[in-house]
C-alpha cells in the first residue's frame, strides 16, 4: 500500500479474499513497512514488476520511483509534475501505462522489464 502524505510504502499479508494479518503496535495502521522517501515527495498508486520491483507513481518528483527487494531504489523521471498511477499490458507485459494529472495525459512507454498483470482485467 503507498502511504500518499508520507511517500511510504507498506505490505500486509493475505489471510483470503478481503481478510489481512496485522501487525502489532507500533505499526500505526497493521502493515509491515517496506519503503519509505527522503525527499519531499508523496507516493500514489502503484505496479509491481515480475522480479519484484515496486513502480510506484511519485508526485512533486515527476516520474515513477522503482524500489527493489532489496531496497535498492531507482527512478523513471516523466515531464509531468502529478504522475498518479500505472499498470502494465502489452502481450509481454512490457508496456506501462501512466496517468499524469497535471497534463491529463495518459502515456504509454515500453518498460525495460516484464510487470504483472492487474488482478482483474477487462
């Protein structure tokens, strides 16, 4: 889950459908902290690549923040200052889909590895 005002990251595991395992205090909301930013920045929606990779579509630092396993971080920089959210399609999963807020643009970029598909799909 992206934490939109503090540009943190955190994961919760899947007990079944609609149900999630919590963390205890001091966790402030039950998940597990995976990744949070420096900078003056805010996380909001995010992808995940298939080696792992968290994409998630970072607002103020115009571009999608890449946050590896291990905790390595890299960064795709976009013209828009607003980019809000992204999935990946194509027939290799290699595309990726952004959405830039300021602009109203949806771009559409191949992406140098294979994403997973969205759990529902039309």
């Amino acid at each position: 889950m992206a934490e939109t005002p503090t540009a943190r990251l955190w994961a919760f595991d899947i007990l079944s459908p609609g149900k999630i395992a919590r963390q205890p205090w001091p966790s402030p909301h039950g998940g597990r902290f995976i990744a949070g930013s420096a900078a003056y920045q805010r996380f909001d929606s995010l992808g995940v690549e298939a080696n792992g990779n968290i994409c998630v579509a970072t607002l103020f630092s115009t571009g999608i923040s890449v946050i590896a396993p291990d905790g390595a971080t890299a960064h795709v920089a976009l013209p828009d200052p607003y980019t809000t959210n992204l999935c990946f399609g194509g027939p290799d999963l290699t595309t990726a889909y952004i959405t830039q807020s300021q602009s109203g643009q949806l771009l559409r970029m191949l992406w140098p590895r294979e994403g997973l598909a969205l759990a529902y799909s039309a």
